[in-house]
C-alpha cells in the first residue's frame, strides 16, 4: 500500500509539472508581406553539364540536386499575448508540400537576420527559431532560405506555407 502511494503521489506530481502541459499554439503571421511561397527548382550553373551527360546516359542516378533561393523574406509574429513571458518559437516546416515528389530529400536552410536564429529542416519537422523573453507585440526577423531536393522526382515547381509555432518557458 505505501508503493502504491509513492506511486499515486509521483504520477501527480509529474503531472502537475508545468512542462507536461507546455503546449504550442500557432502564431498569426499575417502581418508578414508574404505567407505563402512558390518556387522554381533549378540546378546551378555549375551543375548544367553534369545534367545533361546523366540525362543524354539516361542514368537518373547521376543527376546533381536542384536548388531554389528565397531571399528576404520578411516575418513578423504577432506574440502581443505574449509579451512578457518568456517563450520558445518554433518554425514548422510542413510535411507535405506540393511538388516535392523528391523521396525525402529535399531540406530547407535558412539564414536568419534580426533575433530569429539560423538553421535547417526536412518535410515535417519543426525546429528552434527563439527563445527568450518576449518584450514587444510584434517579433520579427528576415530570412533567407535555400532549399535543395534530388533532381528524380522533384517538380518544375512547389509551393509551400510555412508555420511559427510558441511555448510559453515557465
């Protein structure tokens, strides 16, 4: 019976943990010029001729990566619920975009300007951008994005919407 005590009383307590209950809420981004991105995937100059030799030898295979770059995108969260907590904000990458048929490949990398942090992520993960306490109603920063894919299977063109996700840190 005292187990079962111990028990009952350590359960409770590790529920009544606030970071149990740390939920993420999506954050309103529509103050930002653009949510939504369209994109070209295109191999690069230096990797022009590689394509061809692969696709004249009809070897899939060989075909160099292709790439698309978004520079400058502006982004502004709304965090005014917010503002005096201290929080963690994560960028979701959505796992599935429009296009990408490129097997699991394709990856996003993004310089970040502003108090946004630099990083990268695949289809469906999402990843630390901030963390800290937030001191103003409108948090914002500029990325700039590469994306890159496997040339077999990846589209001529994809769009995809990015999400800003909160945690409030007790």
């Amino acid at each position: 019976m005292k187990t079962l005590t111990i028990l009952v009383l350590g359960l409770l307590a590790i529920c009544s943990s606030p970071a149990v209950f740390a939920q993420r809420v999506i954050l309103d981004d529509s103050l930002s010029p653009r949510q939504n991105f369209s994109l070209d995937l295109k191999w690069g100059p230096q990797d022009v001729q590689q394509a061809l030799g692969a696709l004249f030898a009809d070897q899939n295979s060989l075909l160099p990566p292709v790439s698309g770059y978004l520079s400058g995108v502006d982004v502004r969260l709304d965090t005014s619920q917010f503002v005096g907590q201290r929080a963690r904000i994560f960028l979701l990458i959505p796992a599935a975009i429009a296009g990408d048929n490129s097997g699991g490949t394709l990856e996003i990398t993004w310089q970040a300007r502003g108090v946004f942090e630099s990083g990268s992520a695949r289809p469906g993960q999402a990843v630390l951008i901030f963390e800290g306490l937030l001191e103003e109603a409108i948090i914002s920063g500029t990325f700039d994005f590469a994306i890159t894919a496997a040339s077999a299977g990846a589209a001529d063109s994809f769009s995809f919407e990015l999400t800003y996700e909160l945690e409030v840190i007790n």
